[in-house]
C-alpha cells in the first residue's frame, strides 16, 4: 500500500486559443499505436519527442489496464507535458475510471468494498477488468502523484472535455471549478469508500445516447460550459455495432453535441488522435439504445448485481 500525494487539480474553462488543440481517446496500454497515432498529427518525431511546437494536446483518460504497456502511456505522457511546455505548448490529460482504479489499487489494495449483497476489493475489480500486474509492479509514487493531481473535466476552446459519457460529474459540483476541486479533495484523503464511489461513478455511460440523450448533453453543456461535449469511455463500436476495425474517424451524435474518441483500441480498433474542432460533419444516427451501450465492460463482482449505471463484462 502506498500514499499518493496530489498537489490541487487544474480546473477551469481555457481561453480559446489559435494554437491546434488535439485530443486522444482512450489509450488502454496500447504504446505502440499511440505512438503511431501521435507520429501521423506530427506531434511527435520518430524517437517519440514532442515536434508539435505551440500545438495543446489533450488525453480524455484510461492509459492503463487491457493492453501491454500502460505505464509506458504515462511515462510517455508525462515526458510529453515537460517537453511541449518547453516550447511553448502543451499535454494535458483527465482521470478516466481506469485511472481511479489503478489508483485505488496502489493505495488501497485489498481493502474490502462494499457491493450490492456483499463486498469485493480493489484488486479484485482491477484485474477483472484488464489490470496488468506488470503495470503496477512498474507504477511509481512519482507517477501516482502526477495522475492523482489532473482534473476529471475541462473546457477548451468552446468543448466540454470528459471522459465518460455520463452526468455523474454533476454529483461533485455546478460548474468546472466545483467538480475538479471535489474529486481533487477526494484524491487527497485516504477514505477508500469515497474512492470506490468515485471510480463507479465513472464507469457510467450512455448518458447522450437515444431520443433522451441530446437533452442530456445539452444539461450538462448548460451546467458545466462548452458548446460540445467531447468524451471517451464507451468503444464506438458498442454503440454502433460496427466492426472495430472499419472504425477509423470521432463518432459525432446526440444532434451534433457530443463525439466520441473512444475508437475502441482493445477491440482492435483505431487510437484516435482528432483535431478539434472537427469539420463539419452531419451527426451519425443514433445507433442503439441505452440499455445496448451498457453491460460490457465493467465487472464489479459476482454480488454486485448491475444497476443499469455499473456495467458488467
């Protein structure tokens, strides 16, 4: 068990800037193919430097968990915010759920967390859901600092950046400022059932999806600012039924207010790396509904029961 020490979150709504401003979808471990990714917007050189010179790159979350090489995402992402702001750019990144749980289990272990009809742990969802022992045998206090201490939620440019496609950030505050310095205080303080509702808070999605969802996005556009949602989290293929591997550009729904970057990677999908804001492009159907985003992808444990919020493998 080991004590992370977050210094106070970024927060706030940034001033709209001419510089390009890039934003990645879930990465999930997958090194290689974010470093490819990252090569072909010419953001970094071949030997995985920052050349993107004032270009601001933003990481929507998930680095870690179902692929090789998580640790290897954040060290290459940490490298990345001191090199860019050396030129006068910048790397920035939001806590994805994999994130908190990465987090949870470096801190808390085995402390036991309470599900619906009895208990689990954080290791015990941690590896049911793509946790890599390698990652946490190679996972520092430095690196547990650095994450600990990012935001969950920003506005840039005019887009509400957020990793899951869910209102749950609206439990931690009304505004940007609010909810980044909520979980910012949660992080701080060793309560691990805070924690562990934190992280399955973040495991919600479909929020924007269905005849329901454009009113949802447009609540939490009207609450947190931004004039479009941005988020990561739930695959494109899972709300489109398409094949992972024909993914290859953001999937922009909800009448035209949310996209996705989610490529679905661990599927065998793409790593999106979109410029924002996107051209013009009409918003795709409503592909699914609700009740068919959810129950892939989130075990929370044989007596967790799934509450609909709590998706399940």
């Amino acid at each position: 068990m080991s004590n992370v020490s977050a210094t106070p979150a970024p927060m706030g709504a940034a001033a709209e800037q001419d510089a390009p401003l890039y934003v990645v979808g879930d990465v999930h471990g997958h090194l290689e193919e974010l470093k490819a990714a990252l090569r072909a917007r010419d953001l970094i050189d071949a030997d995985a430097h920052w050349c993107g010179g004032r270009a601001r790159l933003w990481f929507l979350g998930d680095f870690t968990d179902r692929g090789p090489d998580g640790i290897g995402v954040v060290e290459l992402a940490m490298a990345l915010a001191r090199e860019s702001a050396e030129v006068g750019g910048s790397t920035r990144m939001l806590l994805g759920n994999h994130e908190i749980l990465l987090l949870g289990v470096f801190r808390f272990g085995d402390h036991p967390v309470p599900v619906a009809g009895g208990s689990t742990t954080f290791r015990e969802i941690w590896l049911r859901n793509g946790g890599m022992q390698s990652d946490l045998d190679r996972f520092t206090d430095e690196q547990a600092g650095w994450l600990a201490a990012q935001p969950v939620a920003a506005v840039v440019d005019g887009h509400l950046l957020i990793h899951s496609d869910s209102n749950a950030y609206l439990e931690y505050g009304d505004t940007i400022e609010e909810v980044d310095g909520a979980v910012a205080d949660i992080l701080r303080e060793p309560d691990p059932l805070s924690w562990w509702d934190l992280f399955r808070n973040l495991t919600r999605r479909g929020a924007f999806m269905g005849e329901v969802g454009p009113y949802a996005a447009a609540d939490l556009l009207s609450e947190l600012g931004g004039r479009r949602i941005v988020h990561g989290h739930t695959p494109i293929p899972y709300q489109t039924g398409e094949d992972p591997t024909t993914i290859v550009e953001p999937r922009v729904y909800a009448d035209g207010q949310v996209v996705n970057l989610d490529g679905g990677i661990y599927l065998g999908g793409p790593c999106l790396v979109a410029r924002l804001p996107l051209s013009a492009t009409p918003p795709s159907a409503a592909a699914g509904s609700l009740e068919e985003t959810q129950g892939r992808e989130y075990d929370l444990g044989a007596l967790g029961g799934n509450t609909g919020d709590e998706p399940r493998s």
